[in-house]
C-alpha cells in the first residue's frame, strides 16, 4: 500500500472522483493557477482545464451560494475554503440554503455538494486563523459533516463526501497536511457515519476526531505506561455520528473523555456528552470530562497559544480522573 | 396481573410478621393502595398495603398466624385469572429480606441513621470492607461526605455504573465506602464490597491516613449532623483484635457512683414550679437530661460502629429504655441535648405510653445514637446493659440508695447513684468512656450544669 | 444601450403614455393581448384570495403580496422557456403562477397542505417547482442572487442554452451577495439576467434613504449591461425581455434591468400598507394611476379588443379558478406527521445518526 501525505490522499480523492464524473467540479480561492493555498488541488488544473478548476474572487458567500445554485440543477461542486475561518462569510448559503433546500422545497432540490478546507489552529495565527468550527456546522440538520485525522481517512472520506446527495462540509486538519501515512489506491471509500477504532484498550475511552486523534493516541501511549489501557475511538463524521460505535466503547471502559480542538460550549463534546448519558448511563462509572480548547479567542503570543490548546498531559489527566486516579 | 401480597418488612429489624386481622377478605375488590391487613411485628402493629389491584383471590395465612418477611400471605388477581400456580408456589421461595421495600431502598428520611439490629446495621461486622481507607481519609478531610454518604448524608452517591454492578450482584451500597470525588461510590468499591477486604485499595493514597486527626468534638460547618472517621490502622486491628476476642461487641464497663443530693433537691424545686402545670419531672429525666447534655460535650462517646468507619454523631438522639407487656422498646428522644428538662419528661412519659400500647411508628423507636436504661425504679442497684448495635455504648442506671459515706472524715449518709456504661471497644476507649461519665457525675452533681 | 430597449423616464415613476406615434398594443395578437390581462387580473385575484385566507386564519407565517407588480411577474417571466431558471426572494407567489406553478399547488402551499408545491414544507416563502425550473422562493435578501449565478455557471458547465433569471427587490442591492454575484457572472460572462423589481421601499424603508446611488447604475462596476423598464406598462416589459432573454440565449453574458413598479399592499400582510413611510396619499394615487391592469384595460377598451361585458366574464373566469384553488387548499391533506423527518437529508446509509432527538433510539 502506498504511503501518501494528507495532502497527497485529498488530491488523489480530487482527481479520482473528477475523472468518474464529469459533473464534479472544483472552485475555490487559489485552487487552480496557484495549486491551492495548502496544494490540495496541486496539477488538477492541468488536467481537468479552468472550467472544471475554477480560481475564484475572495467572495466566499458568492462562490459558496453559486455551488449551491449549481448543485440545484445536478453538479457536484467542490468548493474550498481556504480556511474554515473564512467560511464563516458564506455560511448564510451553507445553512440557508444548501441545508434546507432539500427541505423547504419539499424534497425536490436536493444538494450534493462538498464545503472543504482546513479546519483548527496552526501555530500561532492568532484569533481569526485559528478557530475549530466543526460544532457550527453539525448543529444544523442538512448538512453532514467529517472530519479525517489520517491519509488514508482522509481520501476514503472525501471520495464519499463528493459522492454524497448532500451538501457534505469536510473539515481536514491544517497541520495534517504533511503527515503520512498508508493510503489504498484506487477506490477507498470510508462511508459516512462509521467511526474508526484507531486503538483498542479497556480501561477509558478517549473519543475525538480530526487531528486531535494523534493527540489522543499520544496520551493513550503515556497512559500505557502508567498501566492504563486507553480506547482511542476516531468519530471520523460528526453527523452522521456513529452512536453505536461510541456507545459500545463506553459500555466497555465505562468511563469517557471527549477531546477536541474546538471550544468547549456547546462544542461537539458537548453533543457526545449528552448522548452517552442518554443513551449509556448505567455503564458510566464517572461522569464524561471534556479536553477542549480554552474557552477565549486564540491568542498569539507563544506561550499562550500552548496554554489554550489541549495537549497529551491535559487528555492524560483527564484519562486519570475518569479511572479515579488522580 | 396478578399480585403477590408478602409478609412486609414493616419494622426495620421485623424477620417475621403476625397476622392480626384480615381487613379484605377474599372475594373483595381491591384497590393498589388499600389496606388490605394489620400486621404485628416485632414493635407495634401495622398495616399492610395492597401493591396492585384485582380481586382479593386467596388468602394464605389466617388471622393470628405468623410468616417471615418475603413469603407470599395473600394473593390479589384478576377474577378469571389462574392463580393456581401462584398460590402452590407460595412459601416455596420467600423473597429476601433485602427485597422488601424498607430496606431495599435504603433509608428515605434523609437523617435516619441505620436501626439497630437491622440486617444493614449488622452487615459491616461481619464483613467489614477496610479496602478503601486511604481514600476514604483523603475525601474525609474536604467534607462530611466521607465513607458511607447515604447515611444521614442527603443522597447516597454513586455512579450509575456502581449502581447496576451492586444490583446485580446483590451488594448493598449503604455498606460500601465510596472512594470517589465527595464520596462517591464508584464501580472498584462495588468490586472490592464483593470480593471483601483489600481488593482495591489505591497504592497511592494510603498515605494519607496518618494524616487524619481525630477531630476535637465539634462538627465543622452548622448543620453537620455527624462524620465518619476513618479508621487508624492501630483502630483497625483494635477492632479485628476485640471482635475476636468477643464477638460480636467487645464490650467492656465503667462504673461511677453519682452523688444525687442536689439533683434530688432539684427536682423538688423544678416539681414545685411545675405543680400549678399539674406537671412534673423524674429522676430518670435529670438522669436523661444530663446524658445528653454530656453527650454534646463529648461526641466521641456519641458514636456509631460502622465497620470501617466510627460515626461520630453531633446530634444527640437518646433511646430510653421502657419495658413492655412482652419486652422492651425504646422510644427515641430526638435531639435531646436541645431540649428542656420538662420537655424530655413529657415526650418520654408520651412516647413510653404508646410504647406500651404498640402504637409507636418505627420512626419513633429507631435511629437513637445512645440509649439509657433505668431500672431504678425495679430496685435494682446497679446492672450492665447490653448495647444496641450499630450504637457503641448504653448507660444503665441503678436506683438512689441512702449510703453512708465517708466526707472530710465524718460519716454521712448520701443518696448515692449507681451508672454503668457499656462500650464497644472499637469506638470507644476506656479514657473516653470515663471522661463522659465524669463529666456526667458533675451535671448530676450540680444540676446547676445542665442550665449551662 | 441596445435599441428595442425602452429608455424610461429616468425619475420618479414612469409615465405610462408612451409616444403617441407608437403604438403600444402593435405586433401582439388579439388573443396574445387578452392572455396578458388575463394573467393579471388571475395574479390580482390570487392574491386578494390569498389576503382573504390569510385574515381567516387559513394562512400563517410571512405573507408578501405582489399586488401591483402583476405587469412584472407577466412581462419578465413571459418570455421565458420552460426549461429557463427562475429563481426569485419571497414575494412570489405570482412569479411561480408565471412560471407554470399550478394555482391549486400554490395555494396549497400557503395553506401548509400536503398537496402544496412544497409539500407543505415551504409556505408562502418557498414556493418550488421543479418540472418548471422555478427554482424558489428565497427568504434571505439577496440570498438567491449567488444561486441564480450557480444556475448560470451550470448552463454555461454543460455548454447549455438555457437562461437563468433572477428576481430581487431593489433593497437586495445592497447586499455583499449581489455584489459577489454580479462580479463573478461578468467576469466567467454567465447567462443570468439580473431583475430589480423597485417597488421603492425595502420593507417601510424608501431605498433613496439608503443608496448612494440609483439601482440602475448598480451594475456598472462590473460592465454589466443595465436596463431600465417600466413594469406597471406590461406590454413594453415583456418586449423588453423578449429582447434580453434573446441576447443572453445567444452568449450575451449578463444582463441587469431595473423593473419599475410599486406595491399597492404592506411589505407583508403584517404590516400596515402606508404610515410612517410613505403616505396614504401616495399609495392611493398609485393605485388609481399606476395600475398596471388598468393601464393594460383601458388601452385594449380604446382599441375596441375588450368589452366591459367581456371584461366581467373574465373576471369571473378567474375569480373561479382562485376560488376552486382555495377549495382545493383547503380541502388539501395536512402533510402526515411522519414528513417531519423527510427530505432532511435525501442519502441515510445504515452507518450513524443523523438525528438527534431521540427519534432513532
């Protein structure tokens, strides 16, 4: 199996489902004669030409609603956002019209159509470039959401999202980009709404998605030699959301953490939390911690910065306090 | 469907019931709620409630008849409905004790304190869980919460998962120590509960209880009505140590004579005040009054065996012996050490009354945290009463006897007063129990006190 | 400008005489010229009706009236194919009859009624008809303007000859979304025509209160050809657009017209007609002369193509076909309480949830 950088697994995912269907096209800022902002799109505009590759204005709502009036008469656009920051512009036409259309017309529009780009904080961006806005987007039935944190995720994910009948918003990891990782060639497709067990352990369940997964696997590795077995569980899509999978890990482990990138109020964690205790109470010996983003705006300054984000030893404690051991 | 009536637990300590009389009889219709029978347990008589509704099909256990708690008395059903094998069934398989709906569901008023001689109260003896002291201490020292939090605490806490785990392997969380945050009773205590001592305790943090003090005698925030102590090491195997050497309590006794001189010319004062009330007071309420106000000043003596923890009550609940027709109950004077003398008189002459009749409530008679028995009046000098677990000592009284004694060389005759005090010596110490009884013979030697 | 275009009086409303020399009724049929008041006087009574059900209690939510554009809805969508996009805001109700939405499904729709044409899910806001490519009532300013430039980036995607035209109000021009819009339709050269009903007030707002400019000069900036056409004069709008929709057909690239009209009703049947914006005064003396169906009556009464008896037959045709329309309303199914969770989403594989109120446990 070939190993492929995130960022070559997206493109293969680009290319491969551009060339089966003609009625996938790509648009976005930079995508084309430039090769993307993050390279995602890098050689497409050669092979597939300007129309099929298409460099837009910085008009986020107009580009944005322009791929949802072409997905009302049956294209398959992709639009990038350069950053998920940036989508926040056009998220009047993601929630206004690509995720009720189908509905307000009573059922005779439907959207298949992808909102992609990177998602979450770099290094130091600061406020505006380093935002995890994965819960806006879930919050609003319509819309599905995913979130890859591998190469492999991530090609397989894509591939079914521009497959998808609906408007599909995945949410990729700014810093993923450059990892590598095994990727199937060919026809990979991870179906939406089927979470990934990225690491098995009896002992507490850490469940994340995105790039916040390596995270997790990290403090798994820590807390292995502490003599914790940690369950890493990869959501992967956030809506649809693969309740069963997360219920069975905590009927299991009987206790959970919820680790994200995003803030904490009414983030995703948020939902998971509600649902587990909905749905898995009897089988929790603890409540449900979060490990989130600090609840402020990004800061920049360096130190700072790593104050607000979560890391291995905040997921490790509240691995701890979940087993009662801290 | 149809409805099988048991033989309730109607009293905290009832193992069986007798049948007084049948308010239904077969054939009645029956209503969920109805009082379908009185009962006589082992205190007072009772009524049974009907759990379901249908006709009254069969009555199993005749009018005086007695049956253990859990067997079927009575069977309510639909009026075609086979109840055949229900009512061969009956008395094959009496449903446990624990089943019954007193003492499943724990103690509901929210201060009870678990009865003496209930199943619950006598489980930690025989199986105490040590395993979680260190954590035990730990919590202990943020809050009154520590150790067994459903009694006299508002909730019992434990995870749900601890919850499930203990249901289904028949664990009673009442006696399982929580080592969680504030007490909780997560599910590695249920586990420990059920494979006995030492399973689970944490490495980390058993530390910890050497650094516990015993607390001075008064409790940390208003309100707090007692708190469970951890058990020292050296507490513990006292503990292991006496129940071996005599088992169940390791009792031991303390006898002081009491000078009753001024308390009997107390009385006489306090009696003329009161005749225009047509009132009056005894001995024995001095002798109660005194008790608990010595009790406020030594909580340590106001204690509770619990099997890994002792339970120091701050609130004075005093069990007053009183012999009835067939035997002995003990009304409850509740907070006694908060209430007059004149008081305490009217409430025990009350409540012994309707001890005698059989018409007190359980909640009348249990719940206690020390008990005094007087027999006084039989002429009895001086006895030794035998304590009333989980309670850690009881206080017998003998009668005032004119005896000669010798005073800055003279002989004079004094009414004198003999008290002896059982203690179970896993709570309380020979110097524990003596500086109570000193501070006792000094109330009731300058009755005085008991105004301060 | 291209010739054929009609120069209107560039302030305040259009006069509706044309020059005297040139007659309005010339190169229309007889029965053409009937089918337009025809059309108008079924959009008028279809609103009165709507007026009606909607004080009745029989309609609910936001409810906007297009009385006093009906010269608008007939002469823009007129000249439209069938498979032309439309797409529109949410004072549409006449523009999805226009376009061949049946009277019945719409009136169904407001009604909230299962047979309505949108299942009842939609309302008076978002009027679809898919078999007539009109692609919706839209209910946020402007929000539809990206979409109708989608419809036309899509045209142009499959090397197609259809049109995309695209209804606003005249306050629509101030949103980021029509700017973005036009910019990307001139510079990818999209066939969209771009339509400003300017019925002079955004809600209870005169639009020369909030515009530094005209509407008409609103596309300047991005060489985009504008127009300005008196839509209450029915006859010379749908020439107008006649003549537009044939240059955008043959690769013209967008266009951008100013409909002048105005609105005899409150921008919403819960909100007053006249008041603190614009005077009683004024509303009345646009209804009396700047009816876009009188002003069609009285020419065909002058050329002797109506009669006053022909005229009421008429009026009862249509008042015949609303009514039937609101008896279907309202006799129409309530949608079954099982629709709530249709067309959410029109893929559910067997992995996940969607939901999350309980439904799926």
């Amino acid at each position: 199996m070939p190993e492929l950088t995130y960022r070559e697994a997206l493109n293969e995912a680009l290319l491969e489902e551009m060339e089966r269907d003609d009625c996938v096209f790509l648009m976005g800022e930079e995508v084309a004669e430039y090769d993307g902002a993050y390279k995602v799109s890098k050689g497409l505009l050669d092979r597939f030409g300007d129309l099929r590759v298409v460099d837009t204005p910085i008009s986020e709502l107009g580009f944005a609603g322009l791929s949802v009036g072409a997905a009302m008469v049956g294209l398959r656009p992709v639009v990038e956002f350069m950053t998920f920051n940036f989508s926040v512009l056009a998220l009047d036409q993601v929630l206004h019209s690509a995720a009720k259309m189908l509905y307000m017309s009573g059922g005779q529009f439907n959207i298949p159509m992808v909102f992609r780009g990177p998602t979450g904080a770099a290094l130091q961006l600061a406020a505006q470039h380093s935002q995890a806005l994965e819960s806006w987007y879930a919050h609003a039935p319509g819309i599905k959401v995913v979130a890859p944190g591998t190469p492999a995720d991530a090609k397989g994910l894509l591939k079914s999202a521009i497959r998808d009948d609906d408007p599909v918003v995945v949410m990729e990891g700014e810093l993923l980009y450059n990892i590598r990782g095994e990727v199937p060639e060919g026809e990979h497709l991870v179906p939406l709404g089927l979470a990934d067990l990225k690491r098995e352990g009896d002992d507490v369940s850490i469940i994340t998605h995105g790039k916040m997964v390596h995270l997790a696997l990290q403090a798994a590795g820590r807390l292995q030699r502490e003599g914790v077995e940690a369950e890493v569980l990869d959501l992967r899509s956030l809506r649809p959301l693969d309740v069963e999978a997360v219920l069975a890990s905590v009927r299991k482990t009987n206790r959970a953490i919820y680790l994200e990138e995003g803030w904490p109020y009414a983030g995703i964690g948020a939902q998971l939390v509600a649902t587990i205790q909905e749905e898995a109470f009897d089988h929790l010996d603890a409540p449900v911690l979060r490990v989130t983003q600090a609840d402020v705006p990004m800061p920049y300054a360096k130190n700072l910065e790593q104050l607000a984000k979560p890391n291995v030893e905040r997921v490790v404690d509240a691995c701890r306090r979940v087993l009662y051991r801290d | 469907m149809a409805t099988k009536v048991h033989m309730e637990a109607l009293s905290p300590t009832m193992e069986e019931g007798q049948l007084v009389r049948w308010l239904k009889a077969e054939g009645d219709s029956i209503a969920n709620g109805d009082i379908i029978a009185e009962i006589e347990t082992d205190k007072a008589t009772m009524e049974l409630v009907a759990r379901g509704e249908g006709i009254l099909r069969k009555v199993l256990l005749g009018e005086g008849g007695t049956a253990p708690v859990g067997e079927v008395i009575a069977v309510i059903a639909g009026a075609d409905e086979e109840i055949g094998e229900l009512v061969g069934a009956a008395g094959d398989s009496p449903e446990p004790v624990a089943d019954s709906p007193v003492s499943a569901d724990g103690p509901k008023s929210a201060r009870g304190p678990t009865t003496p001689g209930s199943p619950v109260a006598s489980a930690p003896a025989e199986d105490p869980p040590t395993a979680t002291v260190g954590e035990a201490a730990q919590v202990g020292a943020e809050s009154e919460e520590a150790g067994l939090p459903d009694q006299g605490g508002e909730r019992l806490k434990a995870s749900p998962l601890a919850r499930r785990l203990a249901e289904e392997n028949g664990v009673d969380l009442r006696t399982v120590p929580g080592s969680g945050p504030g007490g909780r009773i997560v599910v590695r205590d249920v586990e420990a509960a059920k494979v006995g001592a030492g399973a689970a305790v944490p490495p980390a943090t058993v530390g910890t209880t050497e650094a516990q003090p015993w607390h001075p005698g008064v409790p940390s925030e208003p309100g707090v009505d007692f708190e469970d102590l951890p058990l020292s090491q050296m507490r513990k195997t006292i503990a292991k140590r006496l129940v071996e050497s005599l088992s169940p309590v390791p009792h031991f006794f303390l006898r002081i004579t009491v000078d009753m001189t001024r308390t009997l010319a107390a009385r006489k004062r306090v009696n003329a005040l009161l005749e225009a009330q047509g009132d009056k007071v005894s001995i024995n309420d001095f002798v109660l009054k005194s008790v608990a106000g010595a009790l406020g000043r030594h909580p340590e003596a106001n204690a509770q065996w619990m099997g890994d923890a002792v339970r120091r009550h701050y609130r004075v609940h005093l069990g007053v012996a009183v012999a009835v027709e067939d035997g002995l109950i003990t009304p409850v004077i509740r907070d006694a050490n908060q209430k007059g003398l004149a008081q305490i008189s009217r409430e025990i002459r009350e409540l012994a009354g309707r001890g005698r009749e059989k018409k007190l409530q359980p909640e009348e008679y249990t719940g206690s945290t020390f008990s005094v028995s007087n027999l006084g009046m039989f002429g009895i000098h001086e006895f030794t009463g035998v304590i009333n677990p989980p309670e850690a000592s009881i206080l017998a009284v003998g009668a005032i006897e004119e005896t000669p004694v010798a005073e800055d060389g003279q002989v004079v005759v004094r009414p004198l007063m003999k008290v002896t005090m059982s203690c179970d010596h896993r709570v309380i110490d020979g110097a524990t129990g003596a500086r109570f009884l000193q501070t006792l013979k000094e109330m009731l030697e300058e009755p005085a006190a008991i105004l301060v | 400008m291209e010739s054929g275009m009609a120069q209107a009086n560039m302030s305040g409303i259009p006069e509706h005489q044309n020059d005297p020399f040139d007659d309005p009724l010339k190169g229309f049929s007889e029965e053409e010229l009937l089918g337009f008041l025809r059309q108008m006087l079924l959009f008028r009574r279809f609103e009165e009706k709507a007026e009606e059900g909607y004080a009745i209690g029989k309609i609910g939510g936001f409810c906007h009236l297009h009385i006093g554009q009906e010269g608008s809805a007939a002469g823009c969508i007129g000249p439209l194919r069938p498979d032309d996009y439309l797409v529109t805001a949410y004072r549409e109700h006449t523009q999805a009859l226009a376009k061949g939405v049946g009277p019945k499904q719409v009136m169904a729709e407001l009604y909230g009624r299962a047979s309505g044409s949108s299942s009842g899910k939609g309302g008076s806001m978002h009027i679809f008809g898919v078999d007539q490519a009109f692609m919706g009532g839209h209910g946020i300013v402007g929000g539809q303007v990206p979409l109708a430039t989608g419809m036309g980036w899509a045209i142009k995607y499959r090397g197609e000859d259809r049109v995309a035209m695209c209804f606003m109000g005249e306050a629509a021009v101030n949103q980021g979304a029509f700017h973005e819009s036009l910019n990307m339709a001139a510079i990818w050269q999209l066939p969209v025509i771009f339509v400003v009903e300017n019925n002079e007030y955004g809600m209870g707002t005169a639009f020369r209160r909030v515009s530094a400019t005209k509407v008409e000069e609103r596309s300047a900036a991005y060489h985009i050809p504008a127009s300005v056409v008196n839509g209450q004069e029915v006859l010379e709008t749908f020439r107008h657009f006649e003549e537009l929709v044939k240059e955008v057909r043959e690769g013209g690239g967008p266009r951008f017209v100013e409909v002048r009209t105005y609105r005899f009703r409150g921008h919403s049947m819960s909100d007053p007609v006249s008041g603190t914006y614009r005077s009683k005064n004024e509303v009345s003396e646009q209804t009396e002369k700047n009816d876009p169906i009188k002003i069609l009556r009285d020419r065909l009464f002058e050329a002797d193509v109506l009669s006053q008896e022909a005229l009421e037959v008429m009026d009862q045709e249509v008042r015949a076909l609303v009514s039937e329309a609101a008896e279907f309303a309202d006799a129409a199914p309530l949608p079954d309480p099982s629709e709530l969770y249709t067309n959410v989403y029109s893929q559910i594989n067997e992995h996940g949830r969607l939901f999350f109120d309980g439904r799926d446990r």
